[in-house]
C-alpha cells in the first residue's frame, strides 16, 4: 500500500478515535528534550496522580498503604517510593481481581497474557485508553532510527501461545500499517525459504521481530545467500539482545540493530537511539528503578529492575518485579536526550548452581559464544554432576570450536560438572518466539 495512503488513513483513524495516538506522540517529542530535572518533576507529578488513584480504587494498594503507614498526600519525591513494598509476579499470579481498580469499566478491560517463557502465562488486564500511550512510545523508538508511519516493515514473529496475530482484524492492521508477517505456529529454515521464494521481490525498510527468530533468520540469510533486503535498521525485542546475535542480525542485513527492552505488563519500557550508548527509558511513561535488598542501588551498580508504569490505571503495577537484572547510569547520551539510560543484563534466575553450594551466573558464560559460527546455544543443568551445552552449528564450525568450548566452561569454576556438548538442528522458540538459553533441573529455594 502506498505510504501516503497510510498515513492518512492512520491519522484520520486516529482521530475517529479522538486522537490520542497523535496527541502524545506530539508530547512525547518535546519530551524527550527535557532536562533530567523537569522528567523528574513529570514522573513525580504523574506518580501523585497514580498513587492517590490506587489507593482510592485498588483493593490490593489500598491494605498495603495502610499497613506500611504510606499517605499518597504525603509523597514529595522519587525517593519516597522506597517506603512502598515490591509487587512480586507471584502475587499478582495468586491476586489478580485484588489489583483491578474499581472504578473502571469492565467494557474497557482488555486481557493479555506474557509469552509464559519462564512459566505459565501470566494473565492480566490493560485499560484501553492506555494502548495509545504504548504506541506512541513504541513509534518514538522506532523514530530514533528513521520509522515514519508507512514505512514497510518484516515483522518476524512466533505466534506462541497467541493465535491472535492470525485472525483477520490483525491481518487487517498489518496491512494497513504496511507490516508483512514471517512467522507462525512453527519457525524453521523451511518456513523461511518458502518466505524468501514468495516474496524475492520485497524490500522493507524496516525489520521488526524477536531476538530469537531475527537471528535464526539471518543466520539462515548469511548462509543460503538468499538475503536482498536492506532496510534502513532492525529492532529487536522479547529477550536480551547477545552479542553473538547482534553481529550476526548486523551481518545479514547490513544495518545497525536497536534494543527493545520491555515486557507484556509494561510495554516499551526502554530503547536504544542511534548512539547506542544504552537504552532510554521512557521516562515519561515508565518509573525504573534498579533495587537491591529492598533499598535502592548507586548508579552504575547491577540490581533488580522493579517497573512502575505511569500510565496503567486499570490494572496498576507498582514497583513490579519484572526478574531481570540491570543498571541505571548517571550519564547522559551523546544524543542530548535526558531520558535515563539503562542497561539489562537478564533474567535473575538464571544460573548454575555448583555442588558446594556456591553459584555461577549464566551471564559470566555468554561472552564464550560471541566469536563462534553457531546460530544458537542452549545450556541445561541437569544435575549437580551433569550440565549439556546444545550448539546449532553454522558453516565453519569444526572440532576445534568444541574444544574452545570445553576449555572456557572449564576455566569458569574448576569443580564444574561433566560437560557434554550436543550438536542439534535448532532450539525450540518458546512464548513470543523466544529462545530459553539456559535451563536447570536443580530445585533451589530461589528457583
């Protein structure tokens, strides 16, 4: 469809809807040139609103503030959200109609549901009067690398647990929005070729998908020389951006890839602009906070990443622990933006557990793949004794990288258990086209 058309459809549709998308796209970019200080006074102003709102109308909030004496009335700046407990996933999992506001429309509820990569899907609810607000973020970020309404994007994408993106209203906005879907209930190198044959033709100008899929369709790309796409950048989303990933994404597509960090419950959460010196946070909409032993941690030092979203007043998560490890820094971007840069680092959970008890994290292993020609690793500790490195191969890959591989596994602890690789033809996506590179079968209290 011709850019031109779309973007006027899209404006006068947004309008029909009374313009919301537009209207906060507008704020969002003279935002996002504010200094820290006046972001600091907007999040704090929001933060009022949001926090007398909860303790109104929210069943859940209202008990809390009570039993830990907090007053909304008696909030003056960011630091006063330390007095306010961490919400964890596993009470919003047990507590779901606790933590919806009474006063909204049940008409006005829209269901969702995470990817489920870590457990079961988590279910909860978004008011629609917020889905705006994520749009105009998530259209900010893809604005820092050229994105304009229109533009023709490759959306590569698992359907997971989420048949939705096959109905025809989704197919309708993609067409519409100019988005061509690979994907489906299965990814492989087959479902990419008949992709690539139907469509020799077609050169997006933007590619759009999970960081799992992205790079098992250009690992496929680099090695079948199929690739005629050149699109003006790639954004990838849904699990951390490898390094490995980056240089083979950058590699096949010739452009430079920007991070999306976020979740289902709180969408677009931060972003890389062309700098590439961390991510933004969008301050305007988030409140990120990087907490360690229930107290805030010094800029630059890794902690907890707990999420407060400023505009989710059906449904508000507080504090959320999201159970990803990150860092905040102090310093601003080259870009002069002074929205606050942020760096994740994964999952906490993800780790070895050795049998004198003490632990090595998955992420102190990662920087042993990077150089490899493999498309993708996984890591399983199946007990104590035994843990089993899978490796999707690429062309070049001989017994002298296996080696490589047992000898730095090795240099990581010197009572590491058996190791045993496995060379296999692809690691399963799980939820939202996602790839679990770690698992273990040990039980542990913090498992």
């Amino acid at each position: 469809m011709d850019k031109a058309l779309v973007r006027f459809l899209s404006v006068a549709f947004d309008r029909l809807k009374g313009g919301y998308f537009y209207n906060y796209r507008k704020v969002l970019d003279r935002s996002q040139w504010l200094k820290k200080e006046e972001l600091r006074l907007m999040q704090v102003r929001k933060l009022k609103v949001l926090l007398t709102h909860v303790f109104e109308n929210v069943p859940y909030y209202h008990a809390l503030f009570k039993s830990v004496a907090f007053r909304p009335t008696d909030f003056r700046d960011l630091g006063d959200m330390q007095k306010i407990p961490v919400l964890q996933r596993s009470y919003l999992r047990a507590n779901f109609p606790d933590l919806l506001a009474r006063n909204v429309n049940k008409a006005n509820l829209v269901s969702c549901a995470t990817s489920g990569t870590t457990s079961a899907p988590l279910k909860f609810c978004q008011g629609k009067s917020e889905i705006p607000w994520y749009l105009a973020v998530e259209a900010r970020a893809y604005g820092w690398a050229g994105y304009e309404v229109g533009d023709t994007v490759l959306y590569v994408r698992l359907f997971g647990n989420s048949p939705l993106l096959a109905r025809p209203l989704a197919r309708l906005n993609r067409f519409v929005r100019n988005w061509k879907l690979l994907g489906g209930f299965k990814f492989s190198d087959g479902a990419i070729a008949s992709f690539c044959a139907k469509n020799r033709g077609y050169r997006p100008d933007f590619v759009h998908g999970g960081a799992g899929p992205l790079n098992i369709l250009s690992a496929f790309l680099l090695d079948s020389g199929e690739c005629r796409m050149r699109p003006k950048a790639v954004f990838s989303y849904g699990q951390q951006l490898l390094p490995e990933y980056r240089k083979t994404i950058e590699g096949a597509f010739r452009c430079s890839v920007y991070d999306i960090y976020g979740a289902t419950e709180v969408p677009f959460a931060a972003a890389q602009c062309g700098c590439h010196e961390g991510l933004h946070v969008a301050d305007e909409s988030v409140f990120l906070e990087v907490d360690k032993n229930d107290e805030a941690v010094a800029p630059g030092t890794e902690g907890n990443v707990l999420l407060t979203n400023l505009n989710g007043f059906a449904m508000p998560l507080i504090r959320y622990d999201i159970g990803d490890k990150g860092k905040l820094y102090d310093d601003e971007c080259s870009c002069g933006r002074s929205l606050s840069l942020f760096k994740p680092f994964g999952r906490s959970y993800e780790y070895f557990l050795h049998s004198d008890g003490t632990f090595t994290f998955f992420r102190d292993l990662k920087t042993i793949f990077e150089n490899l020609p493999i498309v993708d690793y996984q890591i399983v500790q199946e007990s104590l004794d035994k843990i089993v490195i899978r490796i999707v191969k690429r062309t070049g890959y001989t017994e002298a990288d296996t080696d490589f591989i047992m000898k730095r596994i090795n240099l990581v602890k010197s009572d590491v258990a058996k190791v045993k690789i496995e060379l296999i033809q692809s690691v399963p996506l799980i939820g939202f086209g996602k790839v679990s590179h770690f698992i273990s079968k040990i039980h542990t209290k913090y498992t």
